[in-house]
C-alpha cells in the first residue's frame, strides 16, 4: 500500500513549476538575491534559501542541490542558485534547513527546517544574500546586504537543532 503512495507523490512533485522571481511582464532593473549553503562536512550542509517571491515559485538550492548530488552515496555538494528581483517591494519566503547527504543520515542525527515570509524592498546597485544560522537553540533566516553584511529583512526564526 505504502509503495504505490510514494510512486504518487514522487511523480507528482515531478511535475511540481517553477517560476523567475522577476515577472515575465516587468522590464525594470533588477538586483541579485544569492542563496547560501555552508559546507558543515561531506555528509551535511546548512541552507539558507529564497523559495517564493510574492507567491510565484522558485527553483531552490536544496532543489538543485539534491538533483545534482542523486548517486554520490553519503557525499554532498551545494549547488547555489540566485535569482533576480525587480526593484520594488515584495512579499519573499525564506527558508533554513539541514540537508544530509541521504535522508537516513537525517532520521539519526539533528535536523532543522524552518520557512516563513517576510518584507523585502531591494534598492538599486546593490547584492543581497540569503543569511542565516542554525544552532542547537535556533534555526534562522534572512536577507543581507552583501557589502555590508546586515540584515535588510525581519529573521524567520523556528526551533534549533537540539533534541
């Protein structure tokens, strides 16, 4: 029974579109927003990614990140993507999380996903990134500005790795 529900679902997130974060439509400027994956080790990564932008969604690091990994066994390498935004605000969602190398190396050891969405206004002639942190007390994220390193958004903060 479990079988034929997992060929299901599998398919279906197949089938799953993603969209630019700019609108097909808009033909202003533009900045770049990075994603962020620190290598922890060779089995672990931790993530820091944009997954929406005013409820279109995006193709994601830990999407890539999975897809290009398929066959490497108990190895990961990130796969970093950026996107780029039209210079007015929006509604963006954030997302931390842990991402092992295969999922039974997630059933054993700490795990953290946290998402939700916050305010963005970018301004012209400046890169962003996705930041965050994830530590026993706190998994969080959000967007700075990439020179100066400070936060520009409110922090989507969840529950830390700890047990």
């Amino acid at each position: 029974m479990r079988a034929p529900f997992l060929a299901a679902a599998l398919a279906l997130a197949g089938c799953a579109s993603f969209e630019a974060a700019t609108p097909p439509d808009y033909s202003g400027p533009t900045v770049n927003v990075a994603d962020q994956a620190r290598q922890v080790s060779g089995q672990l990564l931790h993530v820091f990614e944009m997954t929406q932008v005013d409820g279109r969604r995006l193709s994601s690091t830990s999407r890539a990140t999975v897809s290009a990994n398929q066959g490497r066994g108990l190895a990961v390498s990130p796969v970093v993507l950026t996107n780029e935004l039209p210079l007015r605000p929006a509604r963006v969602q954030l997302q931390a999380l842990t991402q092992y190398a295969a999922p039974i190396l997630a059933m054993t050891h700490p795990t953290c996903r946290v998402q939700g969405e916050v305010a963005f206004t970018p301004e012209a002639g400046k890169a962003y990134r996705v930041a965050g942190r994830i530590a026993p007390e706190a998994c969080e994220a959000w967007i700075e500005d990439l020179a100066t390193q400070r936060p520009v958004t409110d922090k989507v903060t969840g529950k830390g790795t700890k047990s």
